[in-house]
C-alpha cells in the first residue's frame, strides 16, 4: 500500500515496533528471571520459595515494563497501549520461562533446565535481530554475562544477611 512506511525487513513500521518491543521484553525478563532464580538457588532456597518470589517478580516487571513503554511512547493511545501490550507480553513470557521449571524439579534439575530455555530464548532473540552469527553470538553472550554478574552479585551476600 502506497504511504506505509517500511522497516529495513520490509514490514510495517508499526510491526518493526512491536518486534523491538518483543526482542527487549523477552530479553529483559529472561536475563531479570535467571539472575534471580540462580541468584536464590547459590542460597540453597527450596523450589517452592524461587516460585513464590519468580511469580511476584515476573508480575511486577510485567506490569512495570508495560506501563514504563506506554509512558516513554508517543502517539495516539491505541498506538502506546500496542507496543505497552507487545512488550509486557513478551517480558511476562521471558520472566517466566526461567521459573516454569521450579514449579516441577527440585531446585538443581530446574536451574539446568531453566538456564537451558534461557538460553533457546538468547538464539531465539538472536535470530530476530537478523544480522547473521552476530545476533546469536551477542544474544548469548549478554544473557550469560547477566546471568554470571546475578550470580555473582548473589553469591557475594552473606546468607545471613538481613536475617
């Protein structure tokens, strides 16, 4: 159609929108999910308890990355509220992916198992930036360095701490 504006992919501008929106949502909830999981797990906290505090932080990083992409967008209303919705879909999908596993396995098989989805979400956010190995190779290596600096960052804490 004459006067829609195309995207380096050919697609409409406002899909190109809701495809970035998808990218950082997911990538946002993936590498906040896995730090926090594996975060609890270096603690030797029980499934039951990565679930209870997954879920709630699945929930608010959901309803803040929605509401934080309806704020910072431009536009009419309906515009704002499509890509609010395409990025806290993709945000409450890649939150969740890491915790799914906790709610079935005991705490070792489902942080083996979550890192393992985590990381079909790193090659699958690599391959929508469309730019060949690179996309892959930075997808991964960002999701791991996340991870690793959570990890390490929780393993710091005293387990006594605040107790």
């Amino acid at each position: 159609m004459a006067g829609i504006s195309k995207d380096k992919t050919g697609r409409g501008l406002a899909d190109a929108g809701k495809r970035r929106e998808a990218i950082f949502g997911a990538f946002d909830g993936t590498t906040s999910m896995i730090g926090l999981v594996f975060g609890l797990a270096v603690h030797d906290y029980a499934a039951a308890a990565i679930v209870i505090a997954g879920v709630s932080a699945a929930t608010s990083a959901t309803v803040s990355m929605g509401a934080g992409e309806y704020e910072s967008s431009d536009g009419a209303v309906r515009r704002r509220l499509q890509l609010a919705g395409a990025m806290a879909l993709a945000t409450a999908i890649g939150s969740v992916v890491p915790v799914v596993p906790f709610f079935l396995l005991r705490t070792d098989p489902a942080c083996a198992f979550g890192g393992a989805i985590a990381l079909a979400v790193g090659l699958w956010i690599g391959h929508q930036k469309r730019v060949g190995w690179r996309g892959y190779a930075s997808a991964v290596a960002t999701l791991f360095v996340a991870a690793a600096v959570s990890v390490g960052v929780a393993a710091a804490i005293p387990a006594s701490a605040g107790g």
